[in-house]
C-alpha cells in the first residue's frame, strides 16, 4: 500500500497488457507499412470452423437460432458500466445520465439490435447498472461522444461508476448478500465483481458507520491480486481483505484444530467461514469473443476440457467453506457444458443431499436466460464421445466420468479431490490441444509452465499419427459421429442452471448456477473417495504405461502424469487415521477434503504461530501487525478532536514491520478484526497482501507540529462524524477556488471571515467542508451528502492534499449539483505566489513501505506536485 499515483500507472500498464484490444484497429486504416505493404491489411477473421462445429454439436442453441447465435457473436460487445450506490453522488449521476446524455445522445444510434443510445439494464435493482449502444471502439474513436467518454473514465477511475460487461454484473445478485454476511470471492481478479460486493455490503450504511458484513478476495497470481486491489481501492472500505492463494486449496482457519484449548475465547471468532461464496472460476472463455475477438483465433476444444479438473476442485472448496444455509454461486464466462453443467453436477454427485442446486428463475425476472442441459457429448482428439466407456483407454487421465452427464465411474474413480498436484498438467496439455483433424494426422504441443494455477512443469512437443493408430476418426467421418453416437442424459434437476447466450439480448455469454448448503458434508464418504481416488489414479498410471496400446502413449507424458500420482502420496497410511480421527472427533469440522490440505501444512503452522507478530509467514509479505502505540493514538485523538464513540483501539493495524517506523496506519472493520486475530492463532494461514482503509499517513515538517500523522483522503468519509477539530466550512466560491488553484492565501479567500478562521487553525491538517446546501453548520458532518477535503494549513496559506483527478471530479460534481460556473483557471486566480516564509509539509520525498501491493487509489497528493503547481 502507498505509492499511490506511481504504483496505480504500474497497474494499469499490466492491466492493458493483460489482454490486447484487438477492436481498437480501424478496418479502414491501412497498416503502418503503407498501402503497398506485402498481403494488405484484412479485418480481423470471426471465423473458427471448430467452434461452430462443437457447439452446433452441443446444440447450445436451437438449429433455427444458429444465425442469429453466430451473427451476434462476431459483433463488438456494447460497453456497460454500473453506478455505484453507495457512493455519496450517485443520485446526481443517475439525474446526469437520465436528464442530460440520455437525450443528447439520442442521434447516436446506429444498431437495429437497439433503439436508445443509452438505458438502464431493466434487470439490474435500482436503475443502476447502464447498456450503451457504443462498443469501447466507438467511443473512443466517436467525436460525438467525447464528453460522454471523458465522465466514464473519470467517475469510474474515482470509484463513482465501474465499467463491467453486463453479464459479469450477474452472478454477485443471486448472491442475496446482506449486511452481516461474510463473503468469499474465490478468483476475485480483476476486481469488477468484488467492488460490486462491496458496494451491497456498503449501500445501506450511514456515514461514520461500517457493516457488520466482510469481503475476502483472493487470487492466485500476484499480478492479477495488483488489479484486484487498483480496483477495489476506489471503494474506499474497512471491510476488505484481499489474500494470494490457489483458489482449490484456500486455507481454512479453525481454533479448535490448530490452537490448543486455552487460547480458545468462545465470544471470539472460531472458525473462518462464509455465508456467501461466489466461485467465478478459471474457464476458456468463450462467452466474451464479442469483447475479446482475439478469441476466435486462439478457441480450440482442449481449452474446456482440461480446465474441468480444476473447476471442479475450486468448487468443492467453495462448499466445503460455506456456512450451512448459506448460497455459492458458481459461474463461468464460457458456453462449454462440460465447464458448466458438467462440474455442477459432479457437485451434486459429491455432495448429495447436503447441497441443493436452486431454481431461482423467479428471481431477476427481467434477465433473460435459458436453462441448463441435461443432456451433451465430451470431444477429444477431434472425435465425440457419448460416455466414458467409450473414451480411449489411454485418454481417460485426460477425459474424466465427471465430464458427463451420468458422472458413471466418477464415484469410484473419484477424478478431483486430495491431492494439490493431481494432474494439473493435463490443464495446460489439454489448452494447447487442437481440435482440428488434418487427414487423421495431429500435432499436439503440451505446455505445462505457467499455467493458471501455478504449477511447472516440462515442455514437450508431442506428434502422433493418429491414422496410423486406427483409434480417432478422421475430419470426415465426424459430422456423422456427432448425430449417431451414443449419449447420456442427467438425471440431476440442471435445468435449474442458467446460461445466458449473446442474441438474446445483445450482450455475452455466461452461465450461473447458485447452490446452497443444506448441511454439513458427509465426511466419510469423501474420506472414502479421496482414498478411491489416489488407488484409481495410480492404476491409470499403470494402465497407460503397460496395457495395450501403451505404444501410443509418449513416455515423457506417461512420467509427467506419474510424478503428479507420486506426488499426490503425501500423507502415508498413519495420517490418514489421524485424519479419520480427526474426523470422528469433530463433525462440525471442515470436510475431509479441507482436511487433507491442511494437515499437510499442519506441522508448518504450529512452528509459524511461534513466531512473533513482527514476523510474517510468508516470503516478500508485510505482516499485519495492530498498531498499538498509545502515544501517536493520543496525539491523533487531541489533535483532531475524535470522539470516544469512534472506537481505535483493536481497529488500527499497520504493514511495516518497525513499529517505531510507521507510516501509514490503516483502519479495519470488527470483521476484519475478528478475522485477522484469528489468523494469528492459527499461524497466519492466510497470505493477506491488503487490507483496510488508510486513515492516517505520517507527515514530516520542517518544524514541530502538535500531530505527525494527517487524514488520509479515503478515510475522511469514515471519520468525518466523529471529528471537533480543524474544521473549516467554506462558502461554494472559497470551495471552488480551492480545487480549482490548488494553494490560496489566507487574504484571497473572498470570505474574509473563511481566511480569517483558516488562519487561526493550528498549523497541519485540517478538513474543510463545502457549506452550500445546509442550514446548520453543526449537523453538515453528519449528512451524507457533505462534501468535504483535506487540506493543509501552512503559516501563510491553504493547501489542498487531494489528487488533480479526484480535484477535478469533485468540482464537477459540486458544479452539477449546485449550478455553479467553472470559469477558466486564468480568470480571476488569486495570487498564489509564496514569499517563501511558508512551510509546507516536506512530504516529497517520503520512503514508500514495501508492501509488496501497490496504492492504487492516489487519493492524498504529495507535496512535490504542489510545489510543481506553485
């Protein structure tokens, strides 16, 4: 944390390296090389032969809606952004959008999918979330829409709108969040729907007051956790706490398993659960080629069906983490069966009666969706296959029972479960695959280095002559397989699944299925299958190396798969009965799979929690350390007036592990709190890269001042009810002024008064409150809708410590909201040149904490840029 500006420019380059825009290309605009250049410059192509033929295979869509499928997905994906509710302007944003670009735009339509250029989503609560008739091309490259595309990216950059696909808006509503609940975004990167959890949690709350309710985002790759923070940061939450861990082995936190007796407090929180769990997993993503073109090129069927594995692992963790009663919803931006209904019902299978798949068709009536399959076929080698008997042998490592709609075999093969590392490389093996058959011949290249859940492996180039092998039917023969082979149908309620496709109303593709736990897992029973498991997969290993047909079959991929089964034997027979003890000894505990993950690290982590709070478990992280120095708490309480009834003690943390050193304190909620000191008795199981919301930020001067530390623009919210002191209430042109030149002396202020009691505060920070609007100056605090910034008071003048970005948007809201004129900078400024007698606070060249997670909400500015201004 900290860095602001610096580290949120290094965020958004990764972001925008994420994925390249390949829609910004004007289909006009011949390449750099000229007209001559050799071949000529082609629109991108929107054609993938292999697509269409798997999901007219899968019939996705009815045969009489395939063209209007396949015409709406090589069309740009509308943009789409979302009001966030629980920010202070949001009615002003809804006026702005209804009232003023709702009709100034109305010349702009151009779809005959659309009739206006903007409206609000009618299935989104609250008119809050907007479809544009643009796609992100267009407003960038349409003069017209200039001024609407400058208020997106301002307003979303602050945190007041966030740019998000429709369909991405989805699967957080069925979610029925309230304001007490601890929720868990599994792979939460890059942000979009975190801060829409945020936002419910957020929307019904008071100022000065936090929810009850608590956000834990976690991701696995730690560059994606840097955009998970940029984003959430523009909320500006106590509530939040952001972890780096694999999603399928999220560590569970339970005292009554990793901390003896004594230290038991029954008032205190016991056991890290959740009452909501949005498993938004990992998934080939081809439900977004509208936005992401690249995608036609790049889709091939191994995509989906080494991801399955994974996806349903994440999953089972997700159960196994949700509080009895409580709903998961997990959801994919892919179309593929066998990453949708195909996991869920494995979920089913698993689970039995303890997890119910809900109808929730009554609920978001106005979304259009259709419902889930219960019938489909799984494609491997080019070839369709109606049901695990009929897989090769040598290719059912790859093609699991659970892929298909019976799941016959998975209970006895039980193909996801115990181990970390069982078969992760057939994930990155089976991405690279390629669905298209070539005279019976393939070229598949396995890559394993890299892939999505962090393993490594070796890379290996694979050819095999499939014709030669007799097994695989060629190119040719397979539009007939497709119709005649044999198939499955689910016996499981999965119509109550939900996907949405693109035609149906002019957005992308996804599918949603929310389940709620009904009672605790029989522990047993999956006891039995992870055990099941490691025998099933072992003999496969030996199968495929010595039965008929092995000679197919590459040693080097035989060994890889090998090492991931010996690999997977990491607790011998002992464990395991103390597993099953641990089991029958508890059967409130986490399921059996919970278990195996953590008795792993069990010996770790009572070796960890020796160590003192300084020092963090793990490598190139900050600890969580509670700021407890009573002498800098009393200096901030007396300086800035905080009432008692704004409780500090237990709530105040830091990341730098010298306490004497501190730079920025942050603020978390009880939850939070809760949270956090059950992590340290159980050995820091959780890797928490960011947390809270800095509140305070320590500020040298060149003379003593009475406080050392400042307000913190993202906490000014938070604590502004609770604050007697260094109060200002300016009139709307001083207000105005003051964003607009940044530094103002006290004697140009046009209320003289204002200057005046400017100049008799103490010298520091200071807060200063737009007056406009209120009739008592002393309830403005306490009004939601007051406006006010932090400033520092210097000997001779008043400086703003608020970022150009967040400036220029506050003065355009106070403009819009108040009818006042924004004149030109030049007309009327103050004199603004300093004598040099001023002091101004020496924060330029502060040392940033490393931390490790960047700042990415630059919310305080520093004070080289003021001088810079000067």
């Amino acid at each position: 944390m900290g860095g602001g500006r610096k580290r949120g420019r290094s965020q958004r380059r990764h972001f925008k390296e994420e994925r390249e825009n390949v829609w910004k290309d004007n289909p006009k605009r011949p390449p750099p090389g000229g007209e001559g250049s050799e071949g000529g410059w082609q629109p991108f192509a929107t054609e993938n032969p292999a697509f269409e033929d798997y999901y007219k295979g899968q019939q996705i869509v009815p045969e009489e809606e395939w063209d209007a499928f396949m015409s709406m997905l090589r069309k740009p994906l509308p943009a789409a952004f979302r009001i966030n509710a629980s920010s202070q302007f949001y009615q002003d944003i809804q006026s702005q959008l209804e009232n003023d670009f709702r009709k100034s735009l109305e010349t702009e339509v151009s779809d005959e999918h659309e009739k206006e250029a903007i409206r609000p989503l009618p299935w989104y609560p609250g008119n809050l979330a907007w479809h544009l008739n643009f796609s992100r091309m267009q407003l960038r490259r349409n003069q017209a829409l200039e001024s609407f595309h400058d208020f997106l990216k301002q307003d979303n950059e602050v945190g007041n709108i966030t740019r998000q696909e429709a369909v991405s808006m989805v699967p957080p509503l069925f979610l029925k969040v309230q304001p007490d609940h601890h929720i868990l975004d599994m792979c939460a990167a890059p942000g979009s729907k975190t801060f829409q959890l945020l936002e419910m949690i957020h929307q019904s709350t008071k100022p000065g007051v936090l929810p009850n309710a608590m956000v834990v985002a976690n991701d696995l790759d730690v560059q994606r956790c840097n955009l998970l923070i940029h984003q959430t940061k523009r909320m500006c939450t106590a509530n939040l706490i952001v972890t780096n861990h694999e999603a399928q082995n999220f560590p569970g936190c339970s005292l009554a398993k990793f901390c003896p007796e004594t230290c038991v407090d029954e008032p205190k929180l016991q056991r890290l659960e959740f009452d909501c769990v949005l498993c938004d997993v990992p998934c080939s993503g081809d439900g977004t080629v509208r936005k992401a073109p690249d995608m036609w090129r790049t889709w091939n069927i191994g995509m989906g069906n080494g991801l399955h594995r994974l996806q349903v692992e994440i999953a089972m963790r997700g159960i196994a983490l949700l509080k009895v009663g409580g709903r998961m919803v997990y959801s994919t931006c892919s179309l593929n069966p066998v990453e949708n209904e195909a996991v869920v019902g494995e979920i089913l299978r698993r689970c039995g009666d303890s997890v119910e798949l809900l109808d929730v068709s009554n609920e978001l009536p106005e979304l259009v969706r259709r419902p889930g399959l219960s019938t489909w076929k799984v494609r491997d080698r080019g070839s369709w296959v109606g049901t695990y008997e009929d897989v090769l042998h040598y290719r059912k490592k790859a093609i699991s029972p659970s892929m298909f709609p019976s799941g016959k075999g998975a209970t006895d093969s039980c193909t996801v479960g115990g181990s970390d590392e069982v078969n992760i490389d057939v994930v990155d093996a089976e991405m690279n695959e390629s669905g298209d058959m070539v005279e019976g011949k393939q070229e598949t290249k396995i890559v394993t280095n890299g892939s999505n859940n962090g393993d490594n492996a070796n890379t290996e180039e694979i050819k095999q002559d499939e014709s030669e092998s007799g097994k695989v039917p060629r190119r040719s023969d397979e539009t007939s397989d497709s119709t005649s082979i044999r198939t499955e149908h689910s016996s499981l309620p999965l119509h109550r699944c939900m996907r949405i496709v693109p035609h149906d109303q002019n957005s992308g593709g996804f599918f949603i299925a929310v389940l709620q736990k009904l009672s605790p897992l029989n522990e047993s029973q999956v006891v039995e299958a992870i055990k099941g498991e490691r025998s099933i997969l072992k003999d496969s290993a030996l199968k495929c190396s010595n039965g008929p047909g092995s000679d197919k079959v590459p040693s080097e991929e035989t060994s890889v798969h090998q090492q991931g089964v010996d690999d997977s034997h990491v607790l011998d027979e002992q464990q395991n009965r103390d597993m099953d003890n641990e089991i029958s000894k508890d059967k409130s505990s986490e399921e059996a799979k919970v278990i195996v993950a953590e008795v792993q690290n069990d010996q770790a982590s009572k070796r960890d929690k020796r160590k003192t709070q300084n020092q963090s478990r793990w490598r190139g992280v900050d600890p969580v350390i509670f700021f407890k120095d009573e002498a800098i708490i009393r200096s901030i309480v007396s300086y800035y007036g905080i009432k008692d009834s704004f409780t500090l003690e237990g709530h105040l943390v830091t990341r730098n592990p010298d306490t004497s050193h501190v730079k920025r304190i942050y603020y978390v909620s009880k939850s939070v709190q809760e949270v956090l000191e059950l992590n340290v008795k159980v050995g820091e199981r959780l890797k928490i890269t960011s947390l809270g919301l800095k509140i305070f930020e320590r500020q040298s001067t060149k003379e003593d001042s009475p406080c050392t530390f400042r307000l913190s623009s993202e906490g000014l919210p938070l604590l502004l009810p609770y604050i007697t002191k260094q109060i200002l209430y300016a009139s709307a042109i001083d207000f105005q002024h003051l964003l607009q030149y940044r530094i103002i002396k006290f004697p140009d202020f046009v209320d003289a008064k204002f200057g005046e009691e400017a100049s008799a505060l103490l010298r520091g920070c200071c807060v200063v409150i737009l007056r406009e609007g209120h009739q008592d100056v002393e309830s403005i605090s306490m009004d939601p809708n007051a406006i006010a910034i932090v400033c520092w008071k210097g000997k001779t003048n008043l400086c703003v410590m608020l970022t150009p970005m967040d400036g220029k948007e506050l003065l355009d809201r106070i403009s819009f909201r108040f009818g006042l004129k924004i004149p030109k900078v030049d007309d009327g400024k103050p004199s603004l040149k300093s004598d040099g007698s001023d002091e101004q606070p020496d924060g330029g060249d502060e040392m940033v904490d490393p931390e490790c997670v960047p700042e990415s909400k630059a919310s305080d500015m520093e004070i080289s840029d003021v001088k810079e201004a000067e």
